[in-house]
C-alpha cells in the first residue's frame, strides 16, 4: 500500500482564527520505508501524521492510497483502510484500561471481523515479548510493556504501515531504545513501513528518511 | 461486540448498577401492577360469580357499596325489612329466594365476618354439605383460630352464643374462606339486626327470563334488584379506570427512567470520549460506535427488565392480598405480562441510547485525540 501526500495544506479554524498547521507537503510513505517526521512541537508534524493515517482529510491539495483519492471516500471506507492497513502506536499509549492486554490487541481484530483472534492476539504480544503478560491490565504493566501492547495492537490487523506519534515520548532512554528497536526490526524483518513523528533528533536519525518540519512546512 | 461491553461495564460498575436498579424499578412497579390488576379482576369475578345469584336484592343506597360490603362481610347500615321475604318469594319466576345478613362480630375473641343465611343457601353455593347446622365456619377461619368440628365457638357482639362447629368448609380461595357461616336467626341476634336482612340471592326458574323478574322486584319498596353480571361490569369499569390512573403513573416513572438513562448514557459518551477516539482512530466506522452504543443500553435495559420481573414477582408474593375493594386478591402472573415488561424494557434501552448514540458516533477521532 503506498500512501501519498500531494501539495497538502490543512487549516484550522474560521475567518481571523484560522491558521494553518500545515502546507504545501508532498511527501509518500510505503511498505518498507521507514520516515521520521521532526520538529518542534506545533510545527505541523502531527497533522501530517494524521493526514497520512487517513484521520483527517486535507483542507487544499490531494491524499490519494494507492492512487485513489481518499476525498471523495465516505467515513466507512476511511475507517476500513485504518482498519486493515494502517497500525497507530501514540505517546500515551491510548489503551483501554478496562481490558487486558490480550482484549486490547484483540478489539481491531474484532473491529474487522477476524476469525480466531485471540491465538493471533497472542501471537503478536508474543511478537513484542509479552507472551507472560496476556491477562494483565494496562495499569498492571510499566510505561514500557503498554507501549509494546499498543505496538501489538497496531500490528493486529497485520498493517501495511505503522504511524507512531511519539512513540518513546513518555519513556525513558532506555526503555525508549527498547521501543524503537522493536519498530525498526518490524520494519526490517517484516517490511512493515513506519513513520514516526518525534521531536527528537536522536531518534529521528535512525530513519531511512527523515522529513524537518517547521511552522507547518517541510524544510 | 459483548465482550467489550461486559469490559467497559466492570470498570463502571456503580454507574452501571443504578441504570440497571433505575429500570428495574420501572419494569418492576408494571409487572406487580399488571399481575396484581389481573389478580383483583379475578377475586371480582369469583365473588360475583360465587354468590351465584341470578338477581341481587339490595337495600336502598349505593349499589356498588352495598355489594362490595356484603361480599366483604360487613354490615353496610342499610338494610332490607325480613316482612318482605314472602312478597318476594310469591314473585312470578322466583325459585329461590336466600336470605342473607352479614356483620363483623367477635368469633371466640377475633373480629371475623358473620354470615347469617338459611339452609336455601347451600342450593346456590357448592360446599358439598347436607345442612347449614350450628357453625360452619370457612377454611382461614378455622386456621387463624385453631378451629376444628366439634369445637364450640363462642360468636359475640350485640348478644352472645356458643355454638358447636359443624363443618369446616375446604378451601374456596373466595371470601368464604373467611366466614363464619350460621343460621339467619342467630347471625340477626348477635349483630343486632332483628328483622333486618343485608340482601337476598334470588335464582329464577326461567334463567331468560330474569330481567322481567328483576324489574317487578325492583317496584317493591325499600329494595333494588341488580343481576349481579351489571354489579360486576359497573365495578370492572370503576378498577379499569383505577388501573388506567396507575399505568399512566408507571408510565411517567419509566419516561422518567428514558431520561434518567439517556442522562446516564450522555454522560457516559462524554467520560468515553478517549475510548471512542481510539476505537475510530482503529477503524470503528460511525456505525460501529453507534451499534456499540445501543447494543449497552439494550443490554443494560434487558438485564434491569429481567431484575425487575423478578423484583416485581417478589413484590407482588409479599404485598398485602387485600385489594382496593377489600377482596383477597391473588396476583395473576402471565407470561405475556414478562413480554410485555421485557419489550417495555427494550423500547427504554432504545429510547434511552439513540441520541447518546448519535453523539458517540458523531466524534471526530481527530478532534477527541488532538483533545487527549
């Protein structure tokens, strides 16, 4: 799957409010690419992430997956291709507290109507070494575990690309290397294409490709 | 999709047990006003039936209260002159004319239901007795006060008599079970009503031709003549009215149930924002969360619909038995009243979900994760 940003600008707000947090990008990102989105915070890194995981949709330019134009694409088909293709590992985790850790790598499985999810759960928890921690909840595990149950998550539906918004933002160095290894053997072992938005310079470099972005362009 | 409810519920545990508590409440008060209505229309029935009159002479005055008195077993104050039973017989088409006077009177101590009748009275009542001898007293009668044949039961009130027990009637689950039943003379003495008769049972020799009988009794002086069918539907009219007052008030309840739920499930989509974000940043389509949404409440309403027909069955086993018109009512439990209540039950979980649905559906993953 090849997703691809053309001249995307987005705007924010109304009238003498609005402002742009994004414009002009041009950027693709495929199976086996991995690309690091640098900047500063507020500098439209983010958005860009959630143009590409098809979460929102540009105000000027074109996002076209695999050279289909996703503005023409209702709600149910956006959400089937965040469904089946794209993986979403944020700063924070973002995992439902009322679950166990197999429940959490289970529910996109569920969403997509996957037979015989809990082996394949089990599987990708196994994939980023929690195959102890399966009926453990998330305030049960360290900072670290719970972003490698939502790597599990992410990797569920067996996407085509990871977007990571901050992956290791929360963690410490240590642990945020651990992470990062993990993301970058995916990559490397299973071509999964990844993209990471990070403020740091350090964990920016480990890409193939890194994109700078500041006030809202790419520099 | 059960599981991720079941998930969700457990770390909601309070929130959830009062929408459950609130609907069950509502489901509860209609499945106990349904089986309790269907149970005192029943003890209507019977004890209409049961007098197995085909016409009621009555004193004058309210008809209604003087049948709901005599069926009660309790002295209205109103009274029918005893002369008058020759008239009455000597009526053309009256076969059988039963004498009947009723009071409240001390039996061995106790308050209890004097019957005073003649031995006419066991032609239109089926107790399975050859004669109305001493005291026949009926089956809660004997139980309350440890009666049994061949006791003497001392029956007080303006005078006083002993007499032996004769019979104990088997159980009739009517008001005879509640009666002391003796002959008309000694019931007149003891309440104080010489002469005096509460009513009198009138069977016809041609059944079709009761209402023209019923009109020539009607013209005699100092009495009315009811067929006993026109007491019944006149009553059944007056409970119906009674019941339609109450459903209307379970019916507010459980609006305002609607409402307390849908304040609940609003709430509950405003506390979840995080976790509908996330499940559309997953690939949860609108419809999804939606479904999601409606599938709770429906399930919540559905278990608080099954927790309130057990609460109302055990109501209703525990509630006094006497009903509104002072008959012993049993409730009258009927599958279709648990159907009724559990698609009461459904209609509140969808009623309750769709606008907190609609919200829920209606996030923008990207505005709830910019929010996070």
């Amino acid at each position: 799957m090849k997703i691809d940003l053309l001249n995307v600008s987005k705007a924010y707000g109304q009238g003498e409010a609005q402002f742009w947090a994004l414009k002009d990008a041009t950027v693709s990102a495929t199976e086996g690419d991995f690309i690091s989105i640098v900047g500063p915070s507020g500098s439209g890194k983010s958005t860009m992430l959630h143009i590409f995981g098809c979460l929102d949709k540009p105000t000027e330019g074109e996002v076209r997956v695999d050279d289909q134009l996703i503005s023409t694409f209702s709600d149910q088909q956006m959400s089937r291709i965040r469904r089946d293709h794209i993986g979403f590992v944020f700063q924070q985790y973002y995992l439902n507290a009322s679950m166990t850790a197999l429940q959490n790598v289970l529910l996109p499985m569920q969403l997509a109507g996957v037979k015989g999810g809990k082996e394949k759960a089990a599987a990708a928890l196994e994939t980023v070494g929690l195959g102890g921690k399966l009926r453990s909840y998330p305030a049960q595990l360290s900072g670290g575990e719970q972003q490698r149950v939502a790597i599990a998550r992410a990797l569920a539906n067996a996407p085509s690309i990871v977007l990571a918004d901050e992956p290791t933002g929360s963690l410490d160095t240590a642990t945020g290397k651990n992470v990062l290894d993990m993301l970058m053997a995916l990559n490397r072992e299973r071509n999964l294409g990844v993209v990471i938005v990070t403020h740091d310079e350090t964990v920016a470099q480990k890409a193939k490709h890194m994109i700078h972005v500041l006030d809202g362009r790419i520099s | 999709m059960s599981w991720i409810i079941f998930a969700n519920a457990r770390k909601r545990k309070v929130r959830v047990a009062m929408t459950v508590g609130g609907i069950a409440i509502g489901v509860a008060t209609l499945f106990a006003l349904l089986s309790l209505s269907a149970g005192i229309e029943n003890a209507l029935d019977r004890e209409i039936s049961g007098m197995g009159a085909h016409i009621l002479l009555l004193p004058e005055g309210c008809p209604y209260e003087l049948t709901l008195a005599l069926m009660q077993g309790s002295d209205a104050f109103e009274h029918i002159p005893a002369e008058l039973l020759p008239d009455i017989r000597a009526v053309d088409n009256v076969a059988l004319a039963v004498p009947v006077v009723v009071g409240k009177a001390k039996v061995n101590g106790q308050l209890s239901s004097v019957y005073g009748t003649t031995q006419e009275i066991l032609q239109v009542r089926q107790w399975g007795i050859d004669a109305l001898e001493g005291a026949v007293i009926g089956s809660d009668v004997a139980e309350k006060l440890g009666l049994a044949v061949g006791d003497i039961v001392t029956i007080s009130l303006y005078t006083s008599v002993e007499l032996p027990i004769t019979h104990v009637l088997d159980r009739t689950y009517g008001r005879d079970d509640t009666f002391v039943f003796v002959a008309l003379s000694v019931a007149q003495q003891v309440l104080g009503l010489a002469d005096r008769l509460s009513a009198v049972l009138i069977r016809t020799e041609v059944v079709t031709e009761s209402t023209r009988t019923q009109y020539t009794l009607a013209r005699m002086s100092d009495i009315q003549a009811v067929p006993p069918s026109d007491i019944f539907e006149r009553l059944m009219e007056l409970f119906a009215s009674i019941k339609q007052t109450l459903i209307l008030i379970t019916g507010i309840a459980i609006v305002a149930g609607v409402m307390t739920t849908m304040n609940t499930m609003t709430m509950a989509v405003f506390e979840r924002k995080k976790e509908i974000g996330i499940l559309r940043a997953l690939g949860s389509t609108k419809f999804n969360v939606f479904k999601l949404f409606v599938t709770e409440s429906l399930l919540l309403s559905l278990v608080g619909g099954v927790v309130g027909l057990i609460a109302g069955y055990v109501a209703t086993l525990f509630l006094p038995k006497t009903s509104g018109f002072g008959l012993e009512a049993t409730p009258q439990f009927s599958p279709i009243y648990v159907v009724i209540c559990l698609i009461v039950a459904i209609l509140v979980g969808v009623a309750s979900s769709l606008y907190p649905a609609m919200s829920a559906a209606r996030t923008q993953p990207i505005k709830t994760l910019r929010e996070l």
